[in-house]
C-alpha cells in the first residue's frame, strides 16, 4: 500500500526549524532561506530569521547533550524544554552546570 503524505509549507518550516537556528547559531548568521517545492506546480521561498532566546535554550540544551555524552551515562527519559531557561540542570542526583563554550 502506497501513502502519501501531504504536508504544507507551515508544518514542513516546523519540522526544520529547530535545525535551521542550530545552523544559525552556529554559523552566527542572521537568516537563512528554504526553498520549498510542492508538489509539481508550487515553488517557494521563505526566511527564517535567528531567534536568540531558542537559540540560547538549544544552546544549553546541546551542552547537556554533550556532558551526558562525556560521562558515558544514560540522560533522563524526557527533560522539557523549558529546563533549558536556566544555567543548571539536576537530574535528582546531580546538579550539573551548564556552562556555555564562547
């Protein structure tokens, strides 16, 4: 059986945002543009433009990311991405500093 998945201009950008302001942030460009084709017919293209405080919560969240990678231990099963406002994260056990790399 064949599906197709049909999916708008909306739900695709959503689907590459996060990766978009990860490239953003690390190239420190102010915008990047995708281009989009649907279908045969329809050609689009649209800006994104940084948004620092996602980029800073991405950033923290990368950080812990890599300290889990570093420590060879398992991270949590789900941490909101909310958590990632702050400079610390605990774990229940542990308070880890998130500490940036500039």
């Amino acid at each position: 059986m064949i599906r197709k998945y049909l999916i708008t201009r909306v739900q695709y950008l959503q689907l590459l945002l996060h990766q978009l302001q990860h490239y953003l942030m690390v190239t420190k460009y102010p915008k990047v543009y995708v281009s989009m084709f649907f279908g045969n017919m329809k050609y689009e293209v649209m800006e994104v433009t940084e948004d620092k405080e996602f980029q800073d919560q991405l950033e923290n969240a990368e950080i812990l990311f890599w300290h889990f990678v570093e420590k060879k231990k398992a991270p949590p099963d789900y941490i909101a991405f909310d958590n990632f406002n702050s400079k610390e994260f605990s774990d229940g056990e542990t308070i880890i500093p998130i500490i940036p790399r500039k």
